[in-house]
C-alpha cells in the first residue's frame, strides 16, 4: 500500500485545539439563496464553523432532484462572506472541482458513490494534482475496505495530504433499523491502516430517519470519531432530498448539546483495565485454539467426503448446523445475528479449505 502521510497538524478548520469533536451541518441540498443563507445563519449562532450543502446530487433515480449545480456555488461564497463559515460541498469529477475551486469552496468532498468508482477517484485526483485543499472522502456503498484505502491512495499519490474520512454506512439488503448499516468494524480497521487519518460519522445517512440521528452520534462518539457531519434543514419537511434524516437547526442544537464526549484512558484507567483484559486475551488464545481444531476436523472430513464421492457443500446439514447454533447461542444470551454472522464465517472458511484438498489430488504430479 502507498505510504500515506497524513499532515495533521494542517487539517485546516478540520481540528480543533480543544479535542472537541469537529461539527460539520448544513443541508443535503443547496435548493435556494434563502433555505441556504437561513440555515448558515442559524448554524453560525450556535458556533458551527463549516457549512454543508450538496451542489451536485447523484441521485438512484433520473426524476429525482439532482442539486441547483455550479449557481449554488455562488450560495455557499455568500455564506463565507456573511459568517466567516468555512464552506464544503460534494464533487463527483474534474468539471465539478474546476467550479468548487474557482467558488474559493474551502473543504472538498468525495461521495460514497464515486468511491466506488476508481475511475472516479483518480479523475478527482488528477485534477487536484499538488493542490492544497482538505479532501474528505466518504466510504463506498458497499462494505468494501479496499476501496475506500484505494481513494486515499489514488488522492495521497496526486499530492493531496489534507485528507480525512467520512463514515456514512453501507448498503444492505432486506428489512434494518438504519437505513445505512454501520458496520463500525470497517472505519475501525482503516484507523488501524492509516494511522493518524481523522474520521468523521455521517449519521445522518447512516440512521435514514430524523429520530435516530442522535443515538447513532452518540455511538459515533463511542467509538472515537474525531468529528460528525450531520444534514439540518430550515424546514425538512419540504427539503426536495433526504427529508427524512434532516433535522431543524433547533433539533440539531439539542443534539451537540446532549452529546457526551469520552476521555482516553489514563494509567490509574489501564490499571482497572488490565486484569480484565488479560482475561479476554486468555479466552481469545483459547478460540483461536479451538477454530484451529475445527477446521482442522473440517479438513479431515473434507478428505471422507472425498473418498466417498461426496459433494463438499450439503446445504441442508449447513441450514441444520446454523439453526443449531443460534439456538444454543440464544441460551447464553447472544444476538442472533452476531452468532449467524460468526458461523457463516467459519463454514465459508470449512469449504474453502475443503475444495482446497479437492484440487490438490486433481493437480497433475510434476
């Protein structure tokens, strides 16, 4: 992987001296002069410091409303100029970043969409080869890690530094709570492989519906997001994208105002700590153990299965295994899905090393 070198002391208007988390508000859509100089002002008073508003929006369906495009970009100037707000708006290519910089728009964003489009990503960077603009970069729709690392690599090789990341959830099918599912695993573990890049939570998209915004910061908060960039409307009710998830500027004061924000541990902290943790890391020592015996018991009866011209995969063993297996869990208390998920981890790993073994006999001798 490219070596990504993450300036953060020069993440302009993006930390804070404080540690407070950084607040990024503002509609989903910039729709009129007055919804987006009405909105800033109410942001202002409450000491927000960036603005947001989307100037461009890909929408799943052509009759949908798309953004005002480059005429809002005139918007968001005159919201600098009246509250000395830093100002951030979404671009999708080259055309739409030539607009934002010539607007003087401060911060820059990269949609979950075009993410997911490395052709995308590297035409943005292209066009923002050795200049000096904060870049945030929303992860992809679908849960794929390597795409999101792909855009701050393809960003960081065109010169950009002031990068940072935005988590905003990702598509699931069927029946949910959230409208994004969260999967808090993922920002967690591009933490772990860009040490230092900031990473800012979209509960907005992530929660899908007003009421929940609150409950998915706080989680934000949790799990040490640097920041939170949240959708507020004048009057959502008649915002032409993403009504639902938007609050009023008075719902988004009650939020920041409720947030707790947790210190870091301190050595009397680690010291309470470590005699639980040592026992976690005993239990994990024991499953890591135990996974190696049950892949290990897969295997050999992978080897019968093989000699007795069986099918590696028989589905309704594994139907009757995962049913099982929840049940049992559920005695002990266990989220359903949490079981289901680990089960299905470690049969897909059975089969593969199972077919493995296969095409090892049929490999021709050398």
């Amino acid at each position: 992987m490219t070596q990504i070198q993450i300036e953060l002391e020069n993440i302009e208007k993006l930390q804070t001296h404080n540690k407070k988390p950084v607040l990024i508000a503002g509609p989903c859509s910039a729709e009129s002069r007055e919804q987006v100089l009405d909105c800033a002002t109410q942001l202002s008073a409450q000491g927000i410091g960036i603005f947001r508003a989307g100037v461009w929006k890909p929408r799943t369906r052509p009759s949908c409303f798309g953004g005002v495009g480059e005429p809002a970009l005139k918007w968001l100037k005159e919201v600098k100029e009246k509250t000395g707000m830093a100002v951030t708006t979404e671009v999708a290519h080259a055309r739409h970043v030539e607009a934002a910089l010539e607007a003087g728009i401060d911060i820059l964003w990269i949609g979950a969409r075009t993410t997911t489009s490395p052709f995308a990503v590297q035409e943005i960077a292209d066009s923002l080869r050795n200049i000096d603009i904060p870049v945030l970069v929303k992860n992809p729709i679908n849960a794929e890690l390597d795409l999101w690392l792909g855009a701050f690599e393809r960003l960081a090789g065109a010169g950009v530094k002031r990068l940072a990341a935005i988590h905003r959830g990702f598509s699931s099918y069927g029946e949910r709570i959230y409208r994004y599912a969260p999967h808090w695993q993922i920002p967690v573990e591009l933490r772990r492989r860009i040490p230092g890049l900031p990473v800012l939570c979209d509960p907005s998209h992530i929660a899908g519906r007003s009421d929940l915004v609150g409950l998915v910061a706080q989680m934000a908060l949790d799990m040490k997001s640097d920041g939170l960039f949240i959708e507020v409307h004048p009057n959502p009710e008649k915002a032409l994208s993403d009504k639902a998830q938007q609050l009023t500027p008075a719902e988004f004061k009650q939020l920041t105002e409720s947030l707790v924000c947790h210190k870091d541990p301190d050595d009397e902290d680690l010291a309470v700590l470590q005699p639980y943790r040592e026992q976690i890391e005993a239990i994990d020592r024991k499953l890591t153990a135990t996974l190696a015996e049950r892949l290990e018991a897969a295997r050999l009866t992978g080897d019968l299965k093989r000699l007795r011209n069986l099918t590696v995969l028989q589905p309704g063993h594994y139907r009757s295994l995962i049913d099982e297996m929840i049940a049992e869990g559920c005695k002990y208390g266990l989220d359903e899905e949490f079981v289901r998920s680990i089960f299905e981890i470690i049969h897909a790993e059975s089969i593969h090393n199972q077919l493995e073994a296969y095409n090892k006999k049929r490999e021709p001798e050398a």
